[in-house]
C-alpha cells in the first residue's frame, strides 16, 4: 500500500506540473543571472529538463483535454498561438528555428503555467504556489544583496568576448549587479516585495515577518541603484495598486461608497507618488555621500578639478536628448516594419531580417547603437510580429481578464477580507507591476524570463480562482 502511495506520489509530481514549474522556474532565473551563465551548460541541462518535463505534462493533458478545456479564456490563448503559427509560416523564408522553440516555450506558458487542473485539491495548489514563490523570493533576495555588495565593493566587469557579453557590478551609472539587465532585475524586484508580502499574510510568525521587512528594504535599495525607470514605474503602479484594493474593501470605509472609492483613489495616489520619489531619494543622498567622500580625500593645497565629478550612481546625460532612451525611435520603427505587413505581421523573431531585406532604412536595425530585436513594447512587439489579427486577439484576452479579476475583487462580500481578498490584493499588485513593465520591455509574451513565468502563473490562479472554478484554489 505505502509503495503504491510513493508510485502514484511521483507519477503525480511529473503529471501535474509541479516539478516543471521547480524547475522551468530555475531555468528563467539563472538565464538572466550573469554569474550562472559563466557555468558550462548549466543553462542547457535545465533547458533540457525544462523541455522533457513539459513535454509529459502536456501529453498528460492533451490525454485527459476534456478536464482542462473548461477553463476559462483558454482558447483565446489558442487563438492567440494559432496566430503566432500562421505569421511564422508565412514568414519561414526569413527564418524558422528560433521563432519554433519560442513557440514551444510559449505553449509551457499557456497550457502549463496558466491553466490550472480543476480536479487537483486546493491544499496541494496552494503548497504548490507556496513553495513557488518562496523558492523565488528567496532567490531574488540573495541576488539582490549580492548585487548590493557588488556595489559597496565598487565592482565593475565588462566582457564583451563572452557571448551573451558579460557586465556586472557598477555600470554605465547603474547597478547591474549579479543580473544580466537592470531593467529585467528591477521588476523581478518589484514582483519580490509584493510576492512576500503575500507569504506574510499565508503564514504568520515572527521569521516570515523578519524576511519580509529584509526583503523588502534589500530590493527597495536594488531598484533605487538600478536607476530604473522602469522599475520606479513598476514599484509606483503596484503600491498605488495594493493600497487600493486593501483600502475599498476595508471594513471600516463600508458604510459610504463615496468615502470609500475617495479615500482608496486619494491614498493609492499619494503612495504612487512617494514611492516614485524615495528611490531617486535614495541615490541623491548616495552621490552626495560619495562626492562629499571624494572631496575629503583630497591633499591640502590641491586645487579641486574644474569638472565636477559624475554621480556615482545616474545615467542623466544618457537620456539628455532622448527622454523615452530610444523607445520612441524603435516603437516608430515598430510601426513601420508593422504597416508592411499589418494583417498577419513579420513574425516577432523574423523582425529583423525582414527589415534587413524590406525596410533596410529603419531604426530597428540602422542606429548607432546595434541592431535591436525588440521594440521594448510587449504590445507593439506583438502588433508588428502578428499583425493585426493577433494584436486583437490579445487585447481581448487581455481585457477579459482585466474586466474578470477587477469584478471578481471587488464583489463586496465581507467574509473574504481577512481571509482570501489581502493576498489576492497583493498577486494582483504584482500582475499590476508586470503589466507596467510590458510598457517597457517585451519580455512578457515571447521571452523566457522570470516575469514570464510569475505573469503567466499567477494570472491563471486568480483567473481560475475568480471564475468561480475553484474558490478556495489560494485561500
């Protein structure tokens, strides 16, 4: 009997996911780790686990499809990825490769990550997203505090030798620390906080609370050394956010509906606005720490330099002539490779050959900085990659979803406030910040990273939990 209960134990860690999700989760991390990718094949044994895990989920799933078709807003996604193939057909003579395994990775995220199993117990979902996200808050911590050891130690390492190029430390005036892009780094952040704090309102006790407030403090100060926009964005957008969605349905303000909404709106805007200016707060007093440092330092009787010294932490002269730092160049140059083809699209990973064969003139690819492979728009990359077609079939799962989660929260029932309705509070925050930073960067649709893989799977708990599939499925 107890062997029996062990066979069905592992057949049921491959079947279900969970072991997938452990170690797909593994693989999105250390891909946008510098350090880690200085390990021979490190990345390719967990691309090919990742893919052999995957691959007897989804034969699991397509055995029993009758189960999983009911949830909700799935076939707008196999719409969406039908899309996704017609476009790479019709543009195969510019490549096909590439374009196949992000398609593959994209099918992990749908059929995987965001669709849930209705006849899984509660209990097992709920450890299952636990030790998910714990495994990435505690991983996002020690990058972060490295990183900020990275700073202190005033290390700098460019190697352009490597493929992918190697920088780390210090710069260009930004940390980039242990991760392979600041931008990227500082969402994860973001994701982080919240992400804690939804552990804090799971468990309770002192350790929990200890990790949080750390946490917390660790990827505040990774965020404000990044000098990410983005990431100030993201931050801003996901605690106006939680304050709301904690405030309109807090007990105390039920008695006026009025009160309630303008107590919420005005609070969540005065915390967008702090939290927009802290981080910046943070690197002046740095600089001014690190200018008043330098200045200490000099011998008597020496004169002072002329120039005044450039701020340890800052990229201002970057972004002097060009505020959006070349996004509005590549989202007009998106616009042009799009009007060339606007019912089907290039396909996104044929973007650039396309353009070198059709548009040889456009920003994409003639700048004096390289040839870009995004538009730094998930919105825009999906316009110019599928068309039209394929632009509207996202929208509208994107509406959906939007227009499901928001009735879905604010439903005024009392009982969920200090059971289910906090830390939905604080998912929903960090789908919020997710969804800010596709603004920014485009790595939410076609990218294997770490957002990728919290958008996905957190959006399909609360999708599965507020269409009414399972309502204890994160209680």
């Amino acid at each position: 009997m107890k062997e029996n209960n062990k066979i069905r134990g592992i057949f049921e860690g491959f079947t279900s996911g969970f072991l997938f999700k452990i170690v797909y989760l593994a693989l999105v991390l250390i891909s946008f780790n510098t350090f880690a990718l200085d390990v021979p094949y490190l990345k390719t044994v967990f691309v090919a686990l990742s893919v052999a895990l995957g691959g007897i989920v989804l034969v699991y799933r397509l055995i029993h499809f009758k189960r999983f078709i009911k949830m909700k807003y799935i076939w707008i996604l196999v719409a969406f990825l039908a899309s996704y193939l017609l476009s790479l057909l019709l543009n195969l003579r510019y490549g096909f490769l590439e374009p196949i395994q992000a398609m593959v990775w994209m099918t992990f995220q749908y059929f995987i990550l965001f669709l849930k199993d209705p006849a899984r117990p509660c209990e097992k979902s709920q450890r299952e997203f636990r030790v998910l996200s714990w495994i990435f808050c505690v991983y996002q911590f020690c990058c972060s505090a490295a990183s900020l050891v990275l700073l202190f130690l005033n290390y700098t390492e460019l190697n352009f030798e490597r493929q992918p190029i190697k920088l780390a430390g210090i710069v260009w005036g930004r940390l980039w620390g242990v991760y392979t892009d600041p931008n990227y780094a500082s969402v994860l952040s973001v994701a982080a906080i919240f992400l804690a704090l939804y552990l804090v309102k799971c468990r309770k006790g002192v350790f929990v609370k200890i990790f949080f407030g750390i946490n917390t403090l660790i990827q505040l100060l990774y965020i404000a050394f990044s000098d990410s926009r983005t990431g100030l964005v993201c931050l801003a957008a996901a605690g106006a956010c939680y304050a709301y969605l904690r405030l309109v349905k807090l007990p105390k303000l039920d008695r006026s509906r009025l009160v309630r909404q303008t107590v919420s709106c005005v609070t969540a805007i005065c915390i967008l606005c702090v939290l927009l200016i802290v981080p910046k707060g943070v690197t002046y007093t740095y600089n001014k720490v690190i200018e008043l440092a330098s200045s200490n330092i000099t011998e008597p009787g020496e004169e002072m330099p002329q120039t005044p010294q450039e701020p340890a932490i800052g990229r201002e002269q970057d972004i002097e002539s060009d505020v959006s730092n070349r996004r509005f160049d590549l989202w007009k140059s998106g616009l042009e490779i799009y009007r060339m083809k606007p019912i089907f699209g290039v396909s996104i990973f044929n973007a650039v050959a396309f353009a070198q064969e059709q548009l040889p003139t456009t920003y994409l690819i003639n700048n004096d900085a390289g040839i870009f492979d995004s538009l730094h728009n998930a919105f825009l990359n999906v316009l110019m990659g599928q068309g039209i077609v394929g632009f509207v079939i996202f929208m509208i799962f994107t509406v959906l979803c939007v227009v499901l989660l928001l009735k879905g929260y604010l439903k005024p029932k009392k009982e969920e406030y200090g059971r289910t309705s906090v830390r939905n509070a604080a998912l929903l925050a960090v789908l919020v910040a997710l969804g800010a930073s596709m603004l920014f960067v485009g790595d939410i649709v076609y990218l294997n990273s770490g957002a990728s893989f919290l958008f996905w799977n957190i959006l399909g708990c609360l999708v599965f939990y507020y269409s009414g599939e399972e309502r204890e499925a994160l209680a």
